[in-house]
C-alpha cells in the first residue's frame, strides 16, 4: 500500500482505530488507583488517548509512534491543552524501545500490539514494566469460534496473530501478567470516530484520484475493509484486556 496515498486517507481522522475516549477511560479505570503514574502510549498515532490518559491519570504520559505527522499534530495538542509539562510526543519504533527497565507504571497499547504480535508484544515489553505495574491493550480478537472462510482468509492475511477470546485470556498468564478485566467495544464504537468518518474520506479520495488506478486500489482496499466489518462484525471484534505484571 502506497504510505503517501495511505496517510492522505487517514490525515485528519478522529482516530485511526476504533473506539472513543468513554472505552480509554472505562479500561483505565478497571486499574487500581494509581498516584501520577508514568504511562507509555505504544503507536500513539495522533494521540487521542495520549491526551485522555493524561486527563484521567494526571501523570506523566509519552506517546511513540514513526509517523512524523501524527507526532506534529499531536505535539500541537498537547500544547493547546497546556499539557506541556507532563506529556510528550516522541518517535521511536516498538521495535526498538530502548527506555531504561521497569520505567513505567503503565504500558498503554489502543489497536497498535498486532504490528509486533501479541506474544512478542507482551514478552518484550514486560522489561519495560515496573513491579507489579500494568499493560493494558486494545486488539483485534474473534468474538465467536469458526469465523466462515471469508473474513478468515481476510484477517490471516492482516493479522494472522488474532485470536478468540478465550485463546487471549488464556495466554495471559503465560506472558507472565494476570487479569484484571477485559470488553469488547459495541459496533457503535467503530463506526462514530472511524469507519464513518473513513467512509466519506474515501469517497472524496475517489474523486480527486479518479485517473489513478494505484490509488484507487488502495482506496479499494480501504473500503473492503469496512465492508467486511459491515457484514461480518458479529465474527469479530476489538476487545481491551487490562493486565497487571506479576512477579516470577
């Protein structure tokens, strides 16, 4: 997918995943009572949770992603909300976090986990976690056994990692973290701040990009993707597991 045409596509979105700041808030209050944690906003993209953790926590909050422009607007954000001083935008990969261990109270990850695989994901950034500290992501999940062949072949090829349900939970302790709670999002959560206002985005892409057949097919791609949530989100789903790192 040609990244220019894809940025073009999301610029300027509510979000850039599903949900809205009633979900971040909902799983971050299934966490204990935490005073002015430092928290770890994982592929922050244009940082509407960044900005709603930092709200909620009233601590110090970091955002990482790769994508200079979400940083910029997110930087500019940060400064409109006279946040300044306690939260920040900054370009690092998940790939290569290389912050000091046990330098965050919570690890926050909102539709980002599946680029580096939930196991690695959990595996990896555990080091980062102080004791008894806390992860918490928001990922693509199976909300019922035996999907039909269609969206299976569909998301085997964009995230072959997902997983139902019950297969995450079960993992879970095997990552070395314990439960607190977990939800999936209602439909509504996808179509308000994401694939609506996605919807017409490429609507009006189609017309500007009418004689070029590269960006029509990702534009194609882009709305195959609505389509199939469309007629298939019973299958599936994005679900928020909050999980507090245990001792080994």
């Amino acid at each position: 997918m040609p990244s220019d045409i894809f940025f073009e596509i999301h610029q300027g979105l509510p979000r850039e995943g599903p949900g809205r700041n009633q979900y971040t808030s909902r799983a971050y209050r299934i966490l204990p009572e935490l005073d002015r944690p430092r928290i770890l906003d994982v592929g922050c993209g244009p940082g509407g949770p960044t900005l709603e953790l930092a709200r909620l926590s009233q601590g110090e909050v970091i955002g990482i992603d790769t994508h200079q422009p979400y940083l910029d607007r997110l930087t500019k954000k940060i400064e409109e909300a006279g946040l300044a001083e306690r939260v920040r935008a900054l370009n690092a990969s998940m790939f290569e976090m290389d912050f000091p261990a046990a330098s965050f109270d919570v690890i926050w990850a909102e539709g980002s986990i599946y680029l580096i695989g939930r196991e690695r994901g959990l595996r990896e950034w555990r080091r980062l976690i102080r004791p008894r500290g806390f992860l918490v992501v928001h990922e693509m999940t199976w909300l019922r056994p035996e999907p039909p062949r269609e969206i299976y072949d569909y998301w085997m090829k964009l995230y072959p990692g997902i997983r139902t349900v019950a297969e995450n939970l079960e993992r879970i302790p095997e990552g070395g973290y314990e439960l607190l709670g977990h939800f999936t999002l209602p439909e509504d959560a996808w179509w308000i701040e994401y694939y609506g206002p996605l919807e017409e985005r490429i609507r009006e892409l189609r017309e500007k990009y009418a004689d070029n057949p590269e960006a029509l097919a990702t534009l194609d791609d882009e709305q195959r993707e609505i389509d199939m949530f469309r007629k298939y989100n019973s299958w599936y789903g994005s679900v928020f597991f909050v999980m507090q790192k245990r001792e080994r």
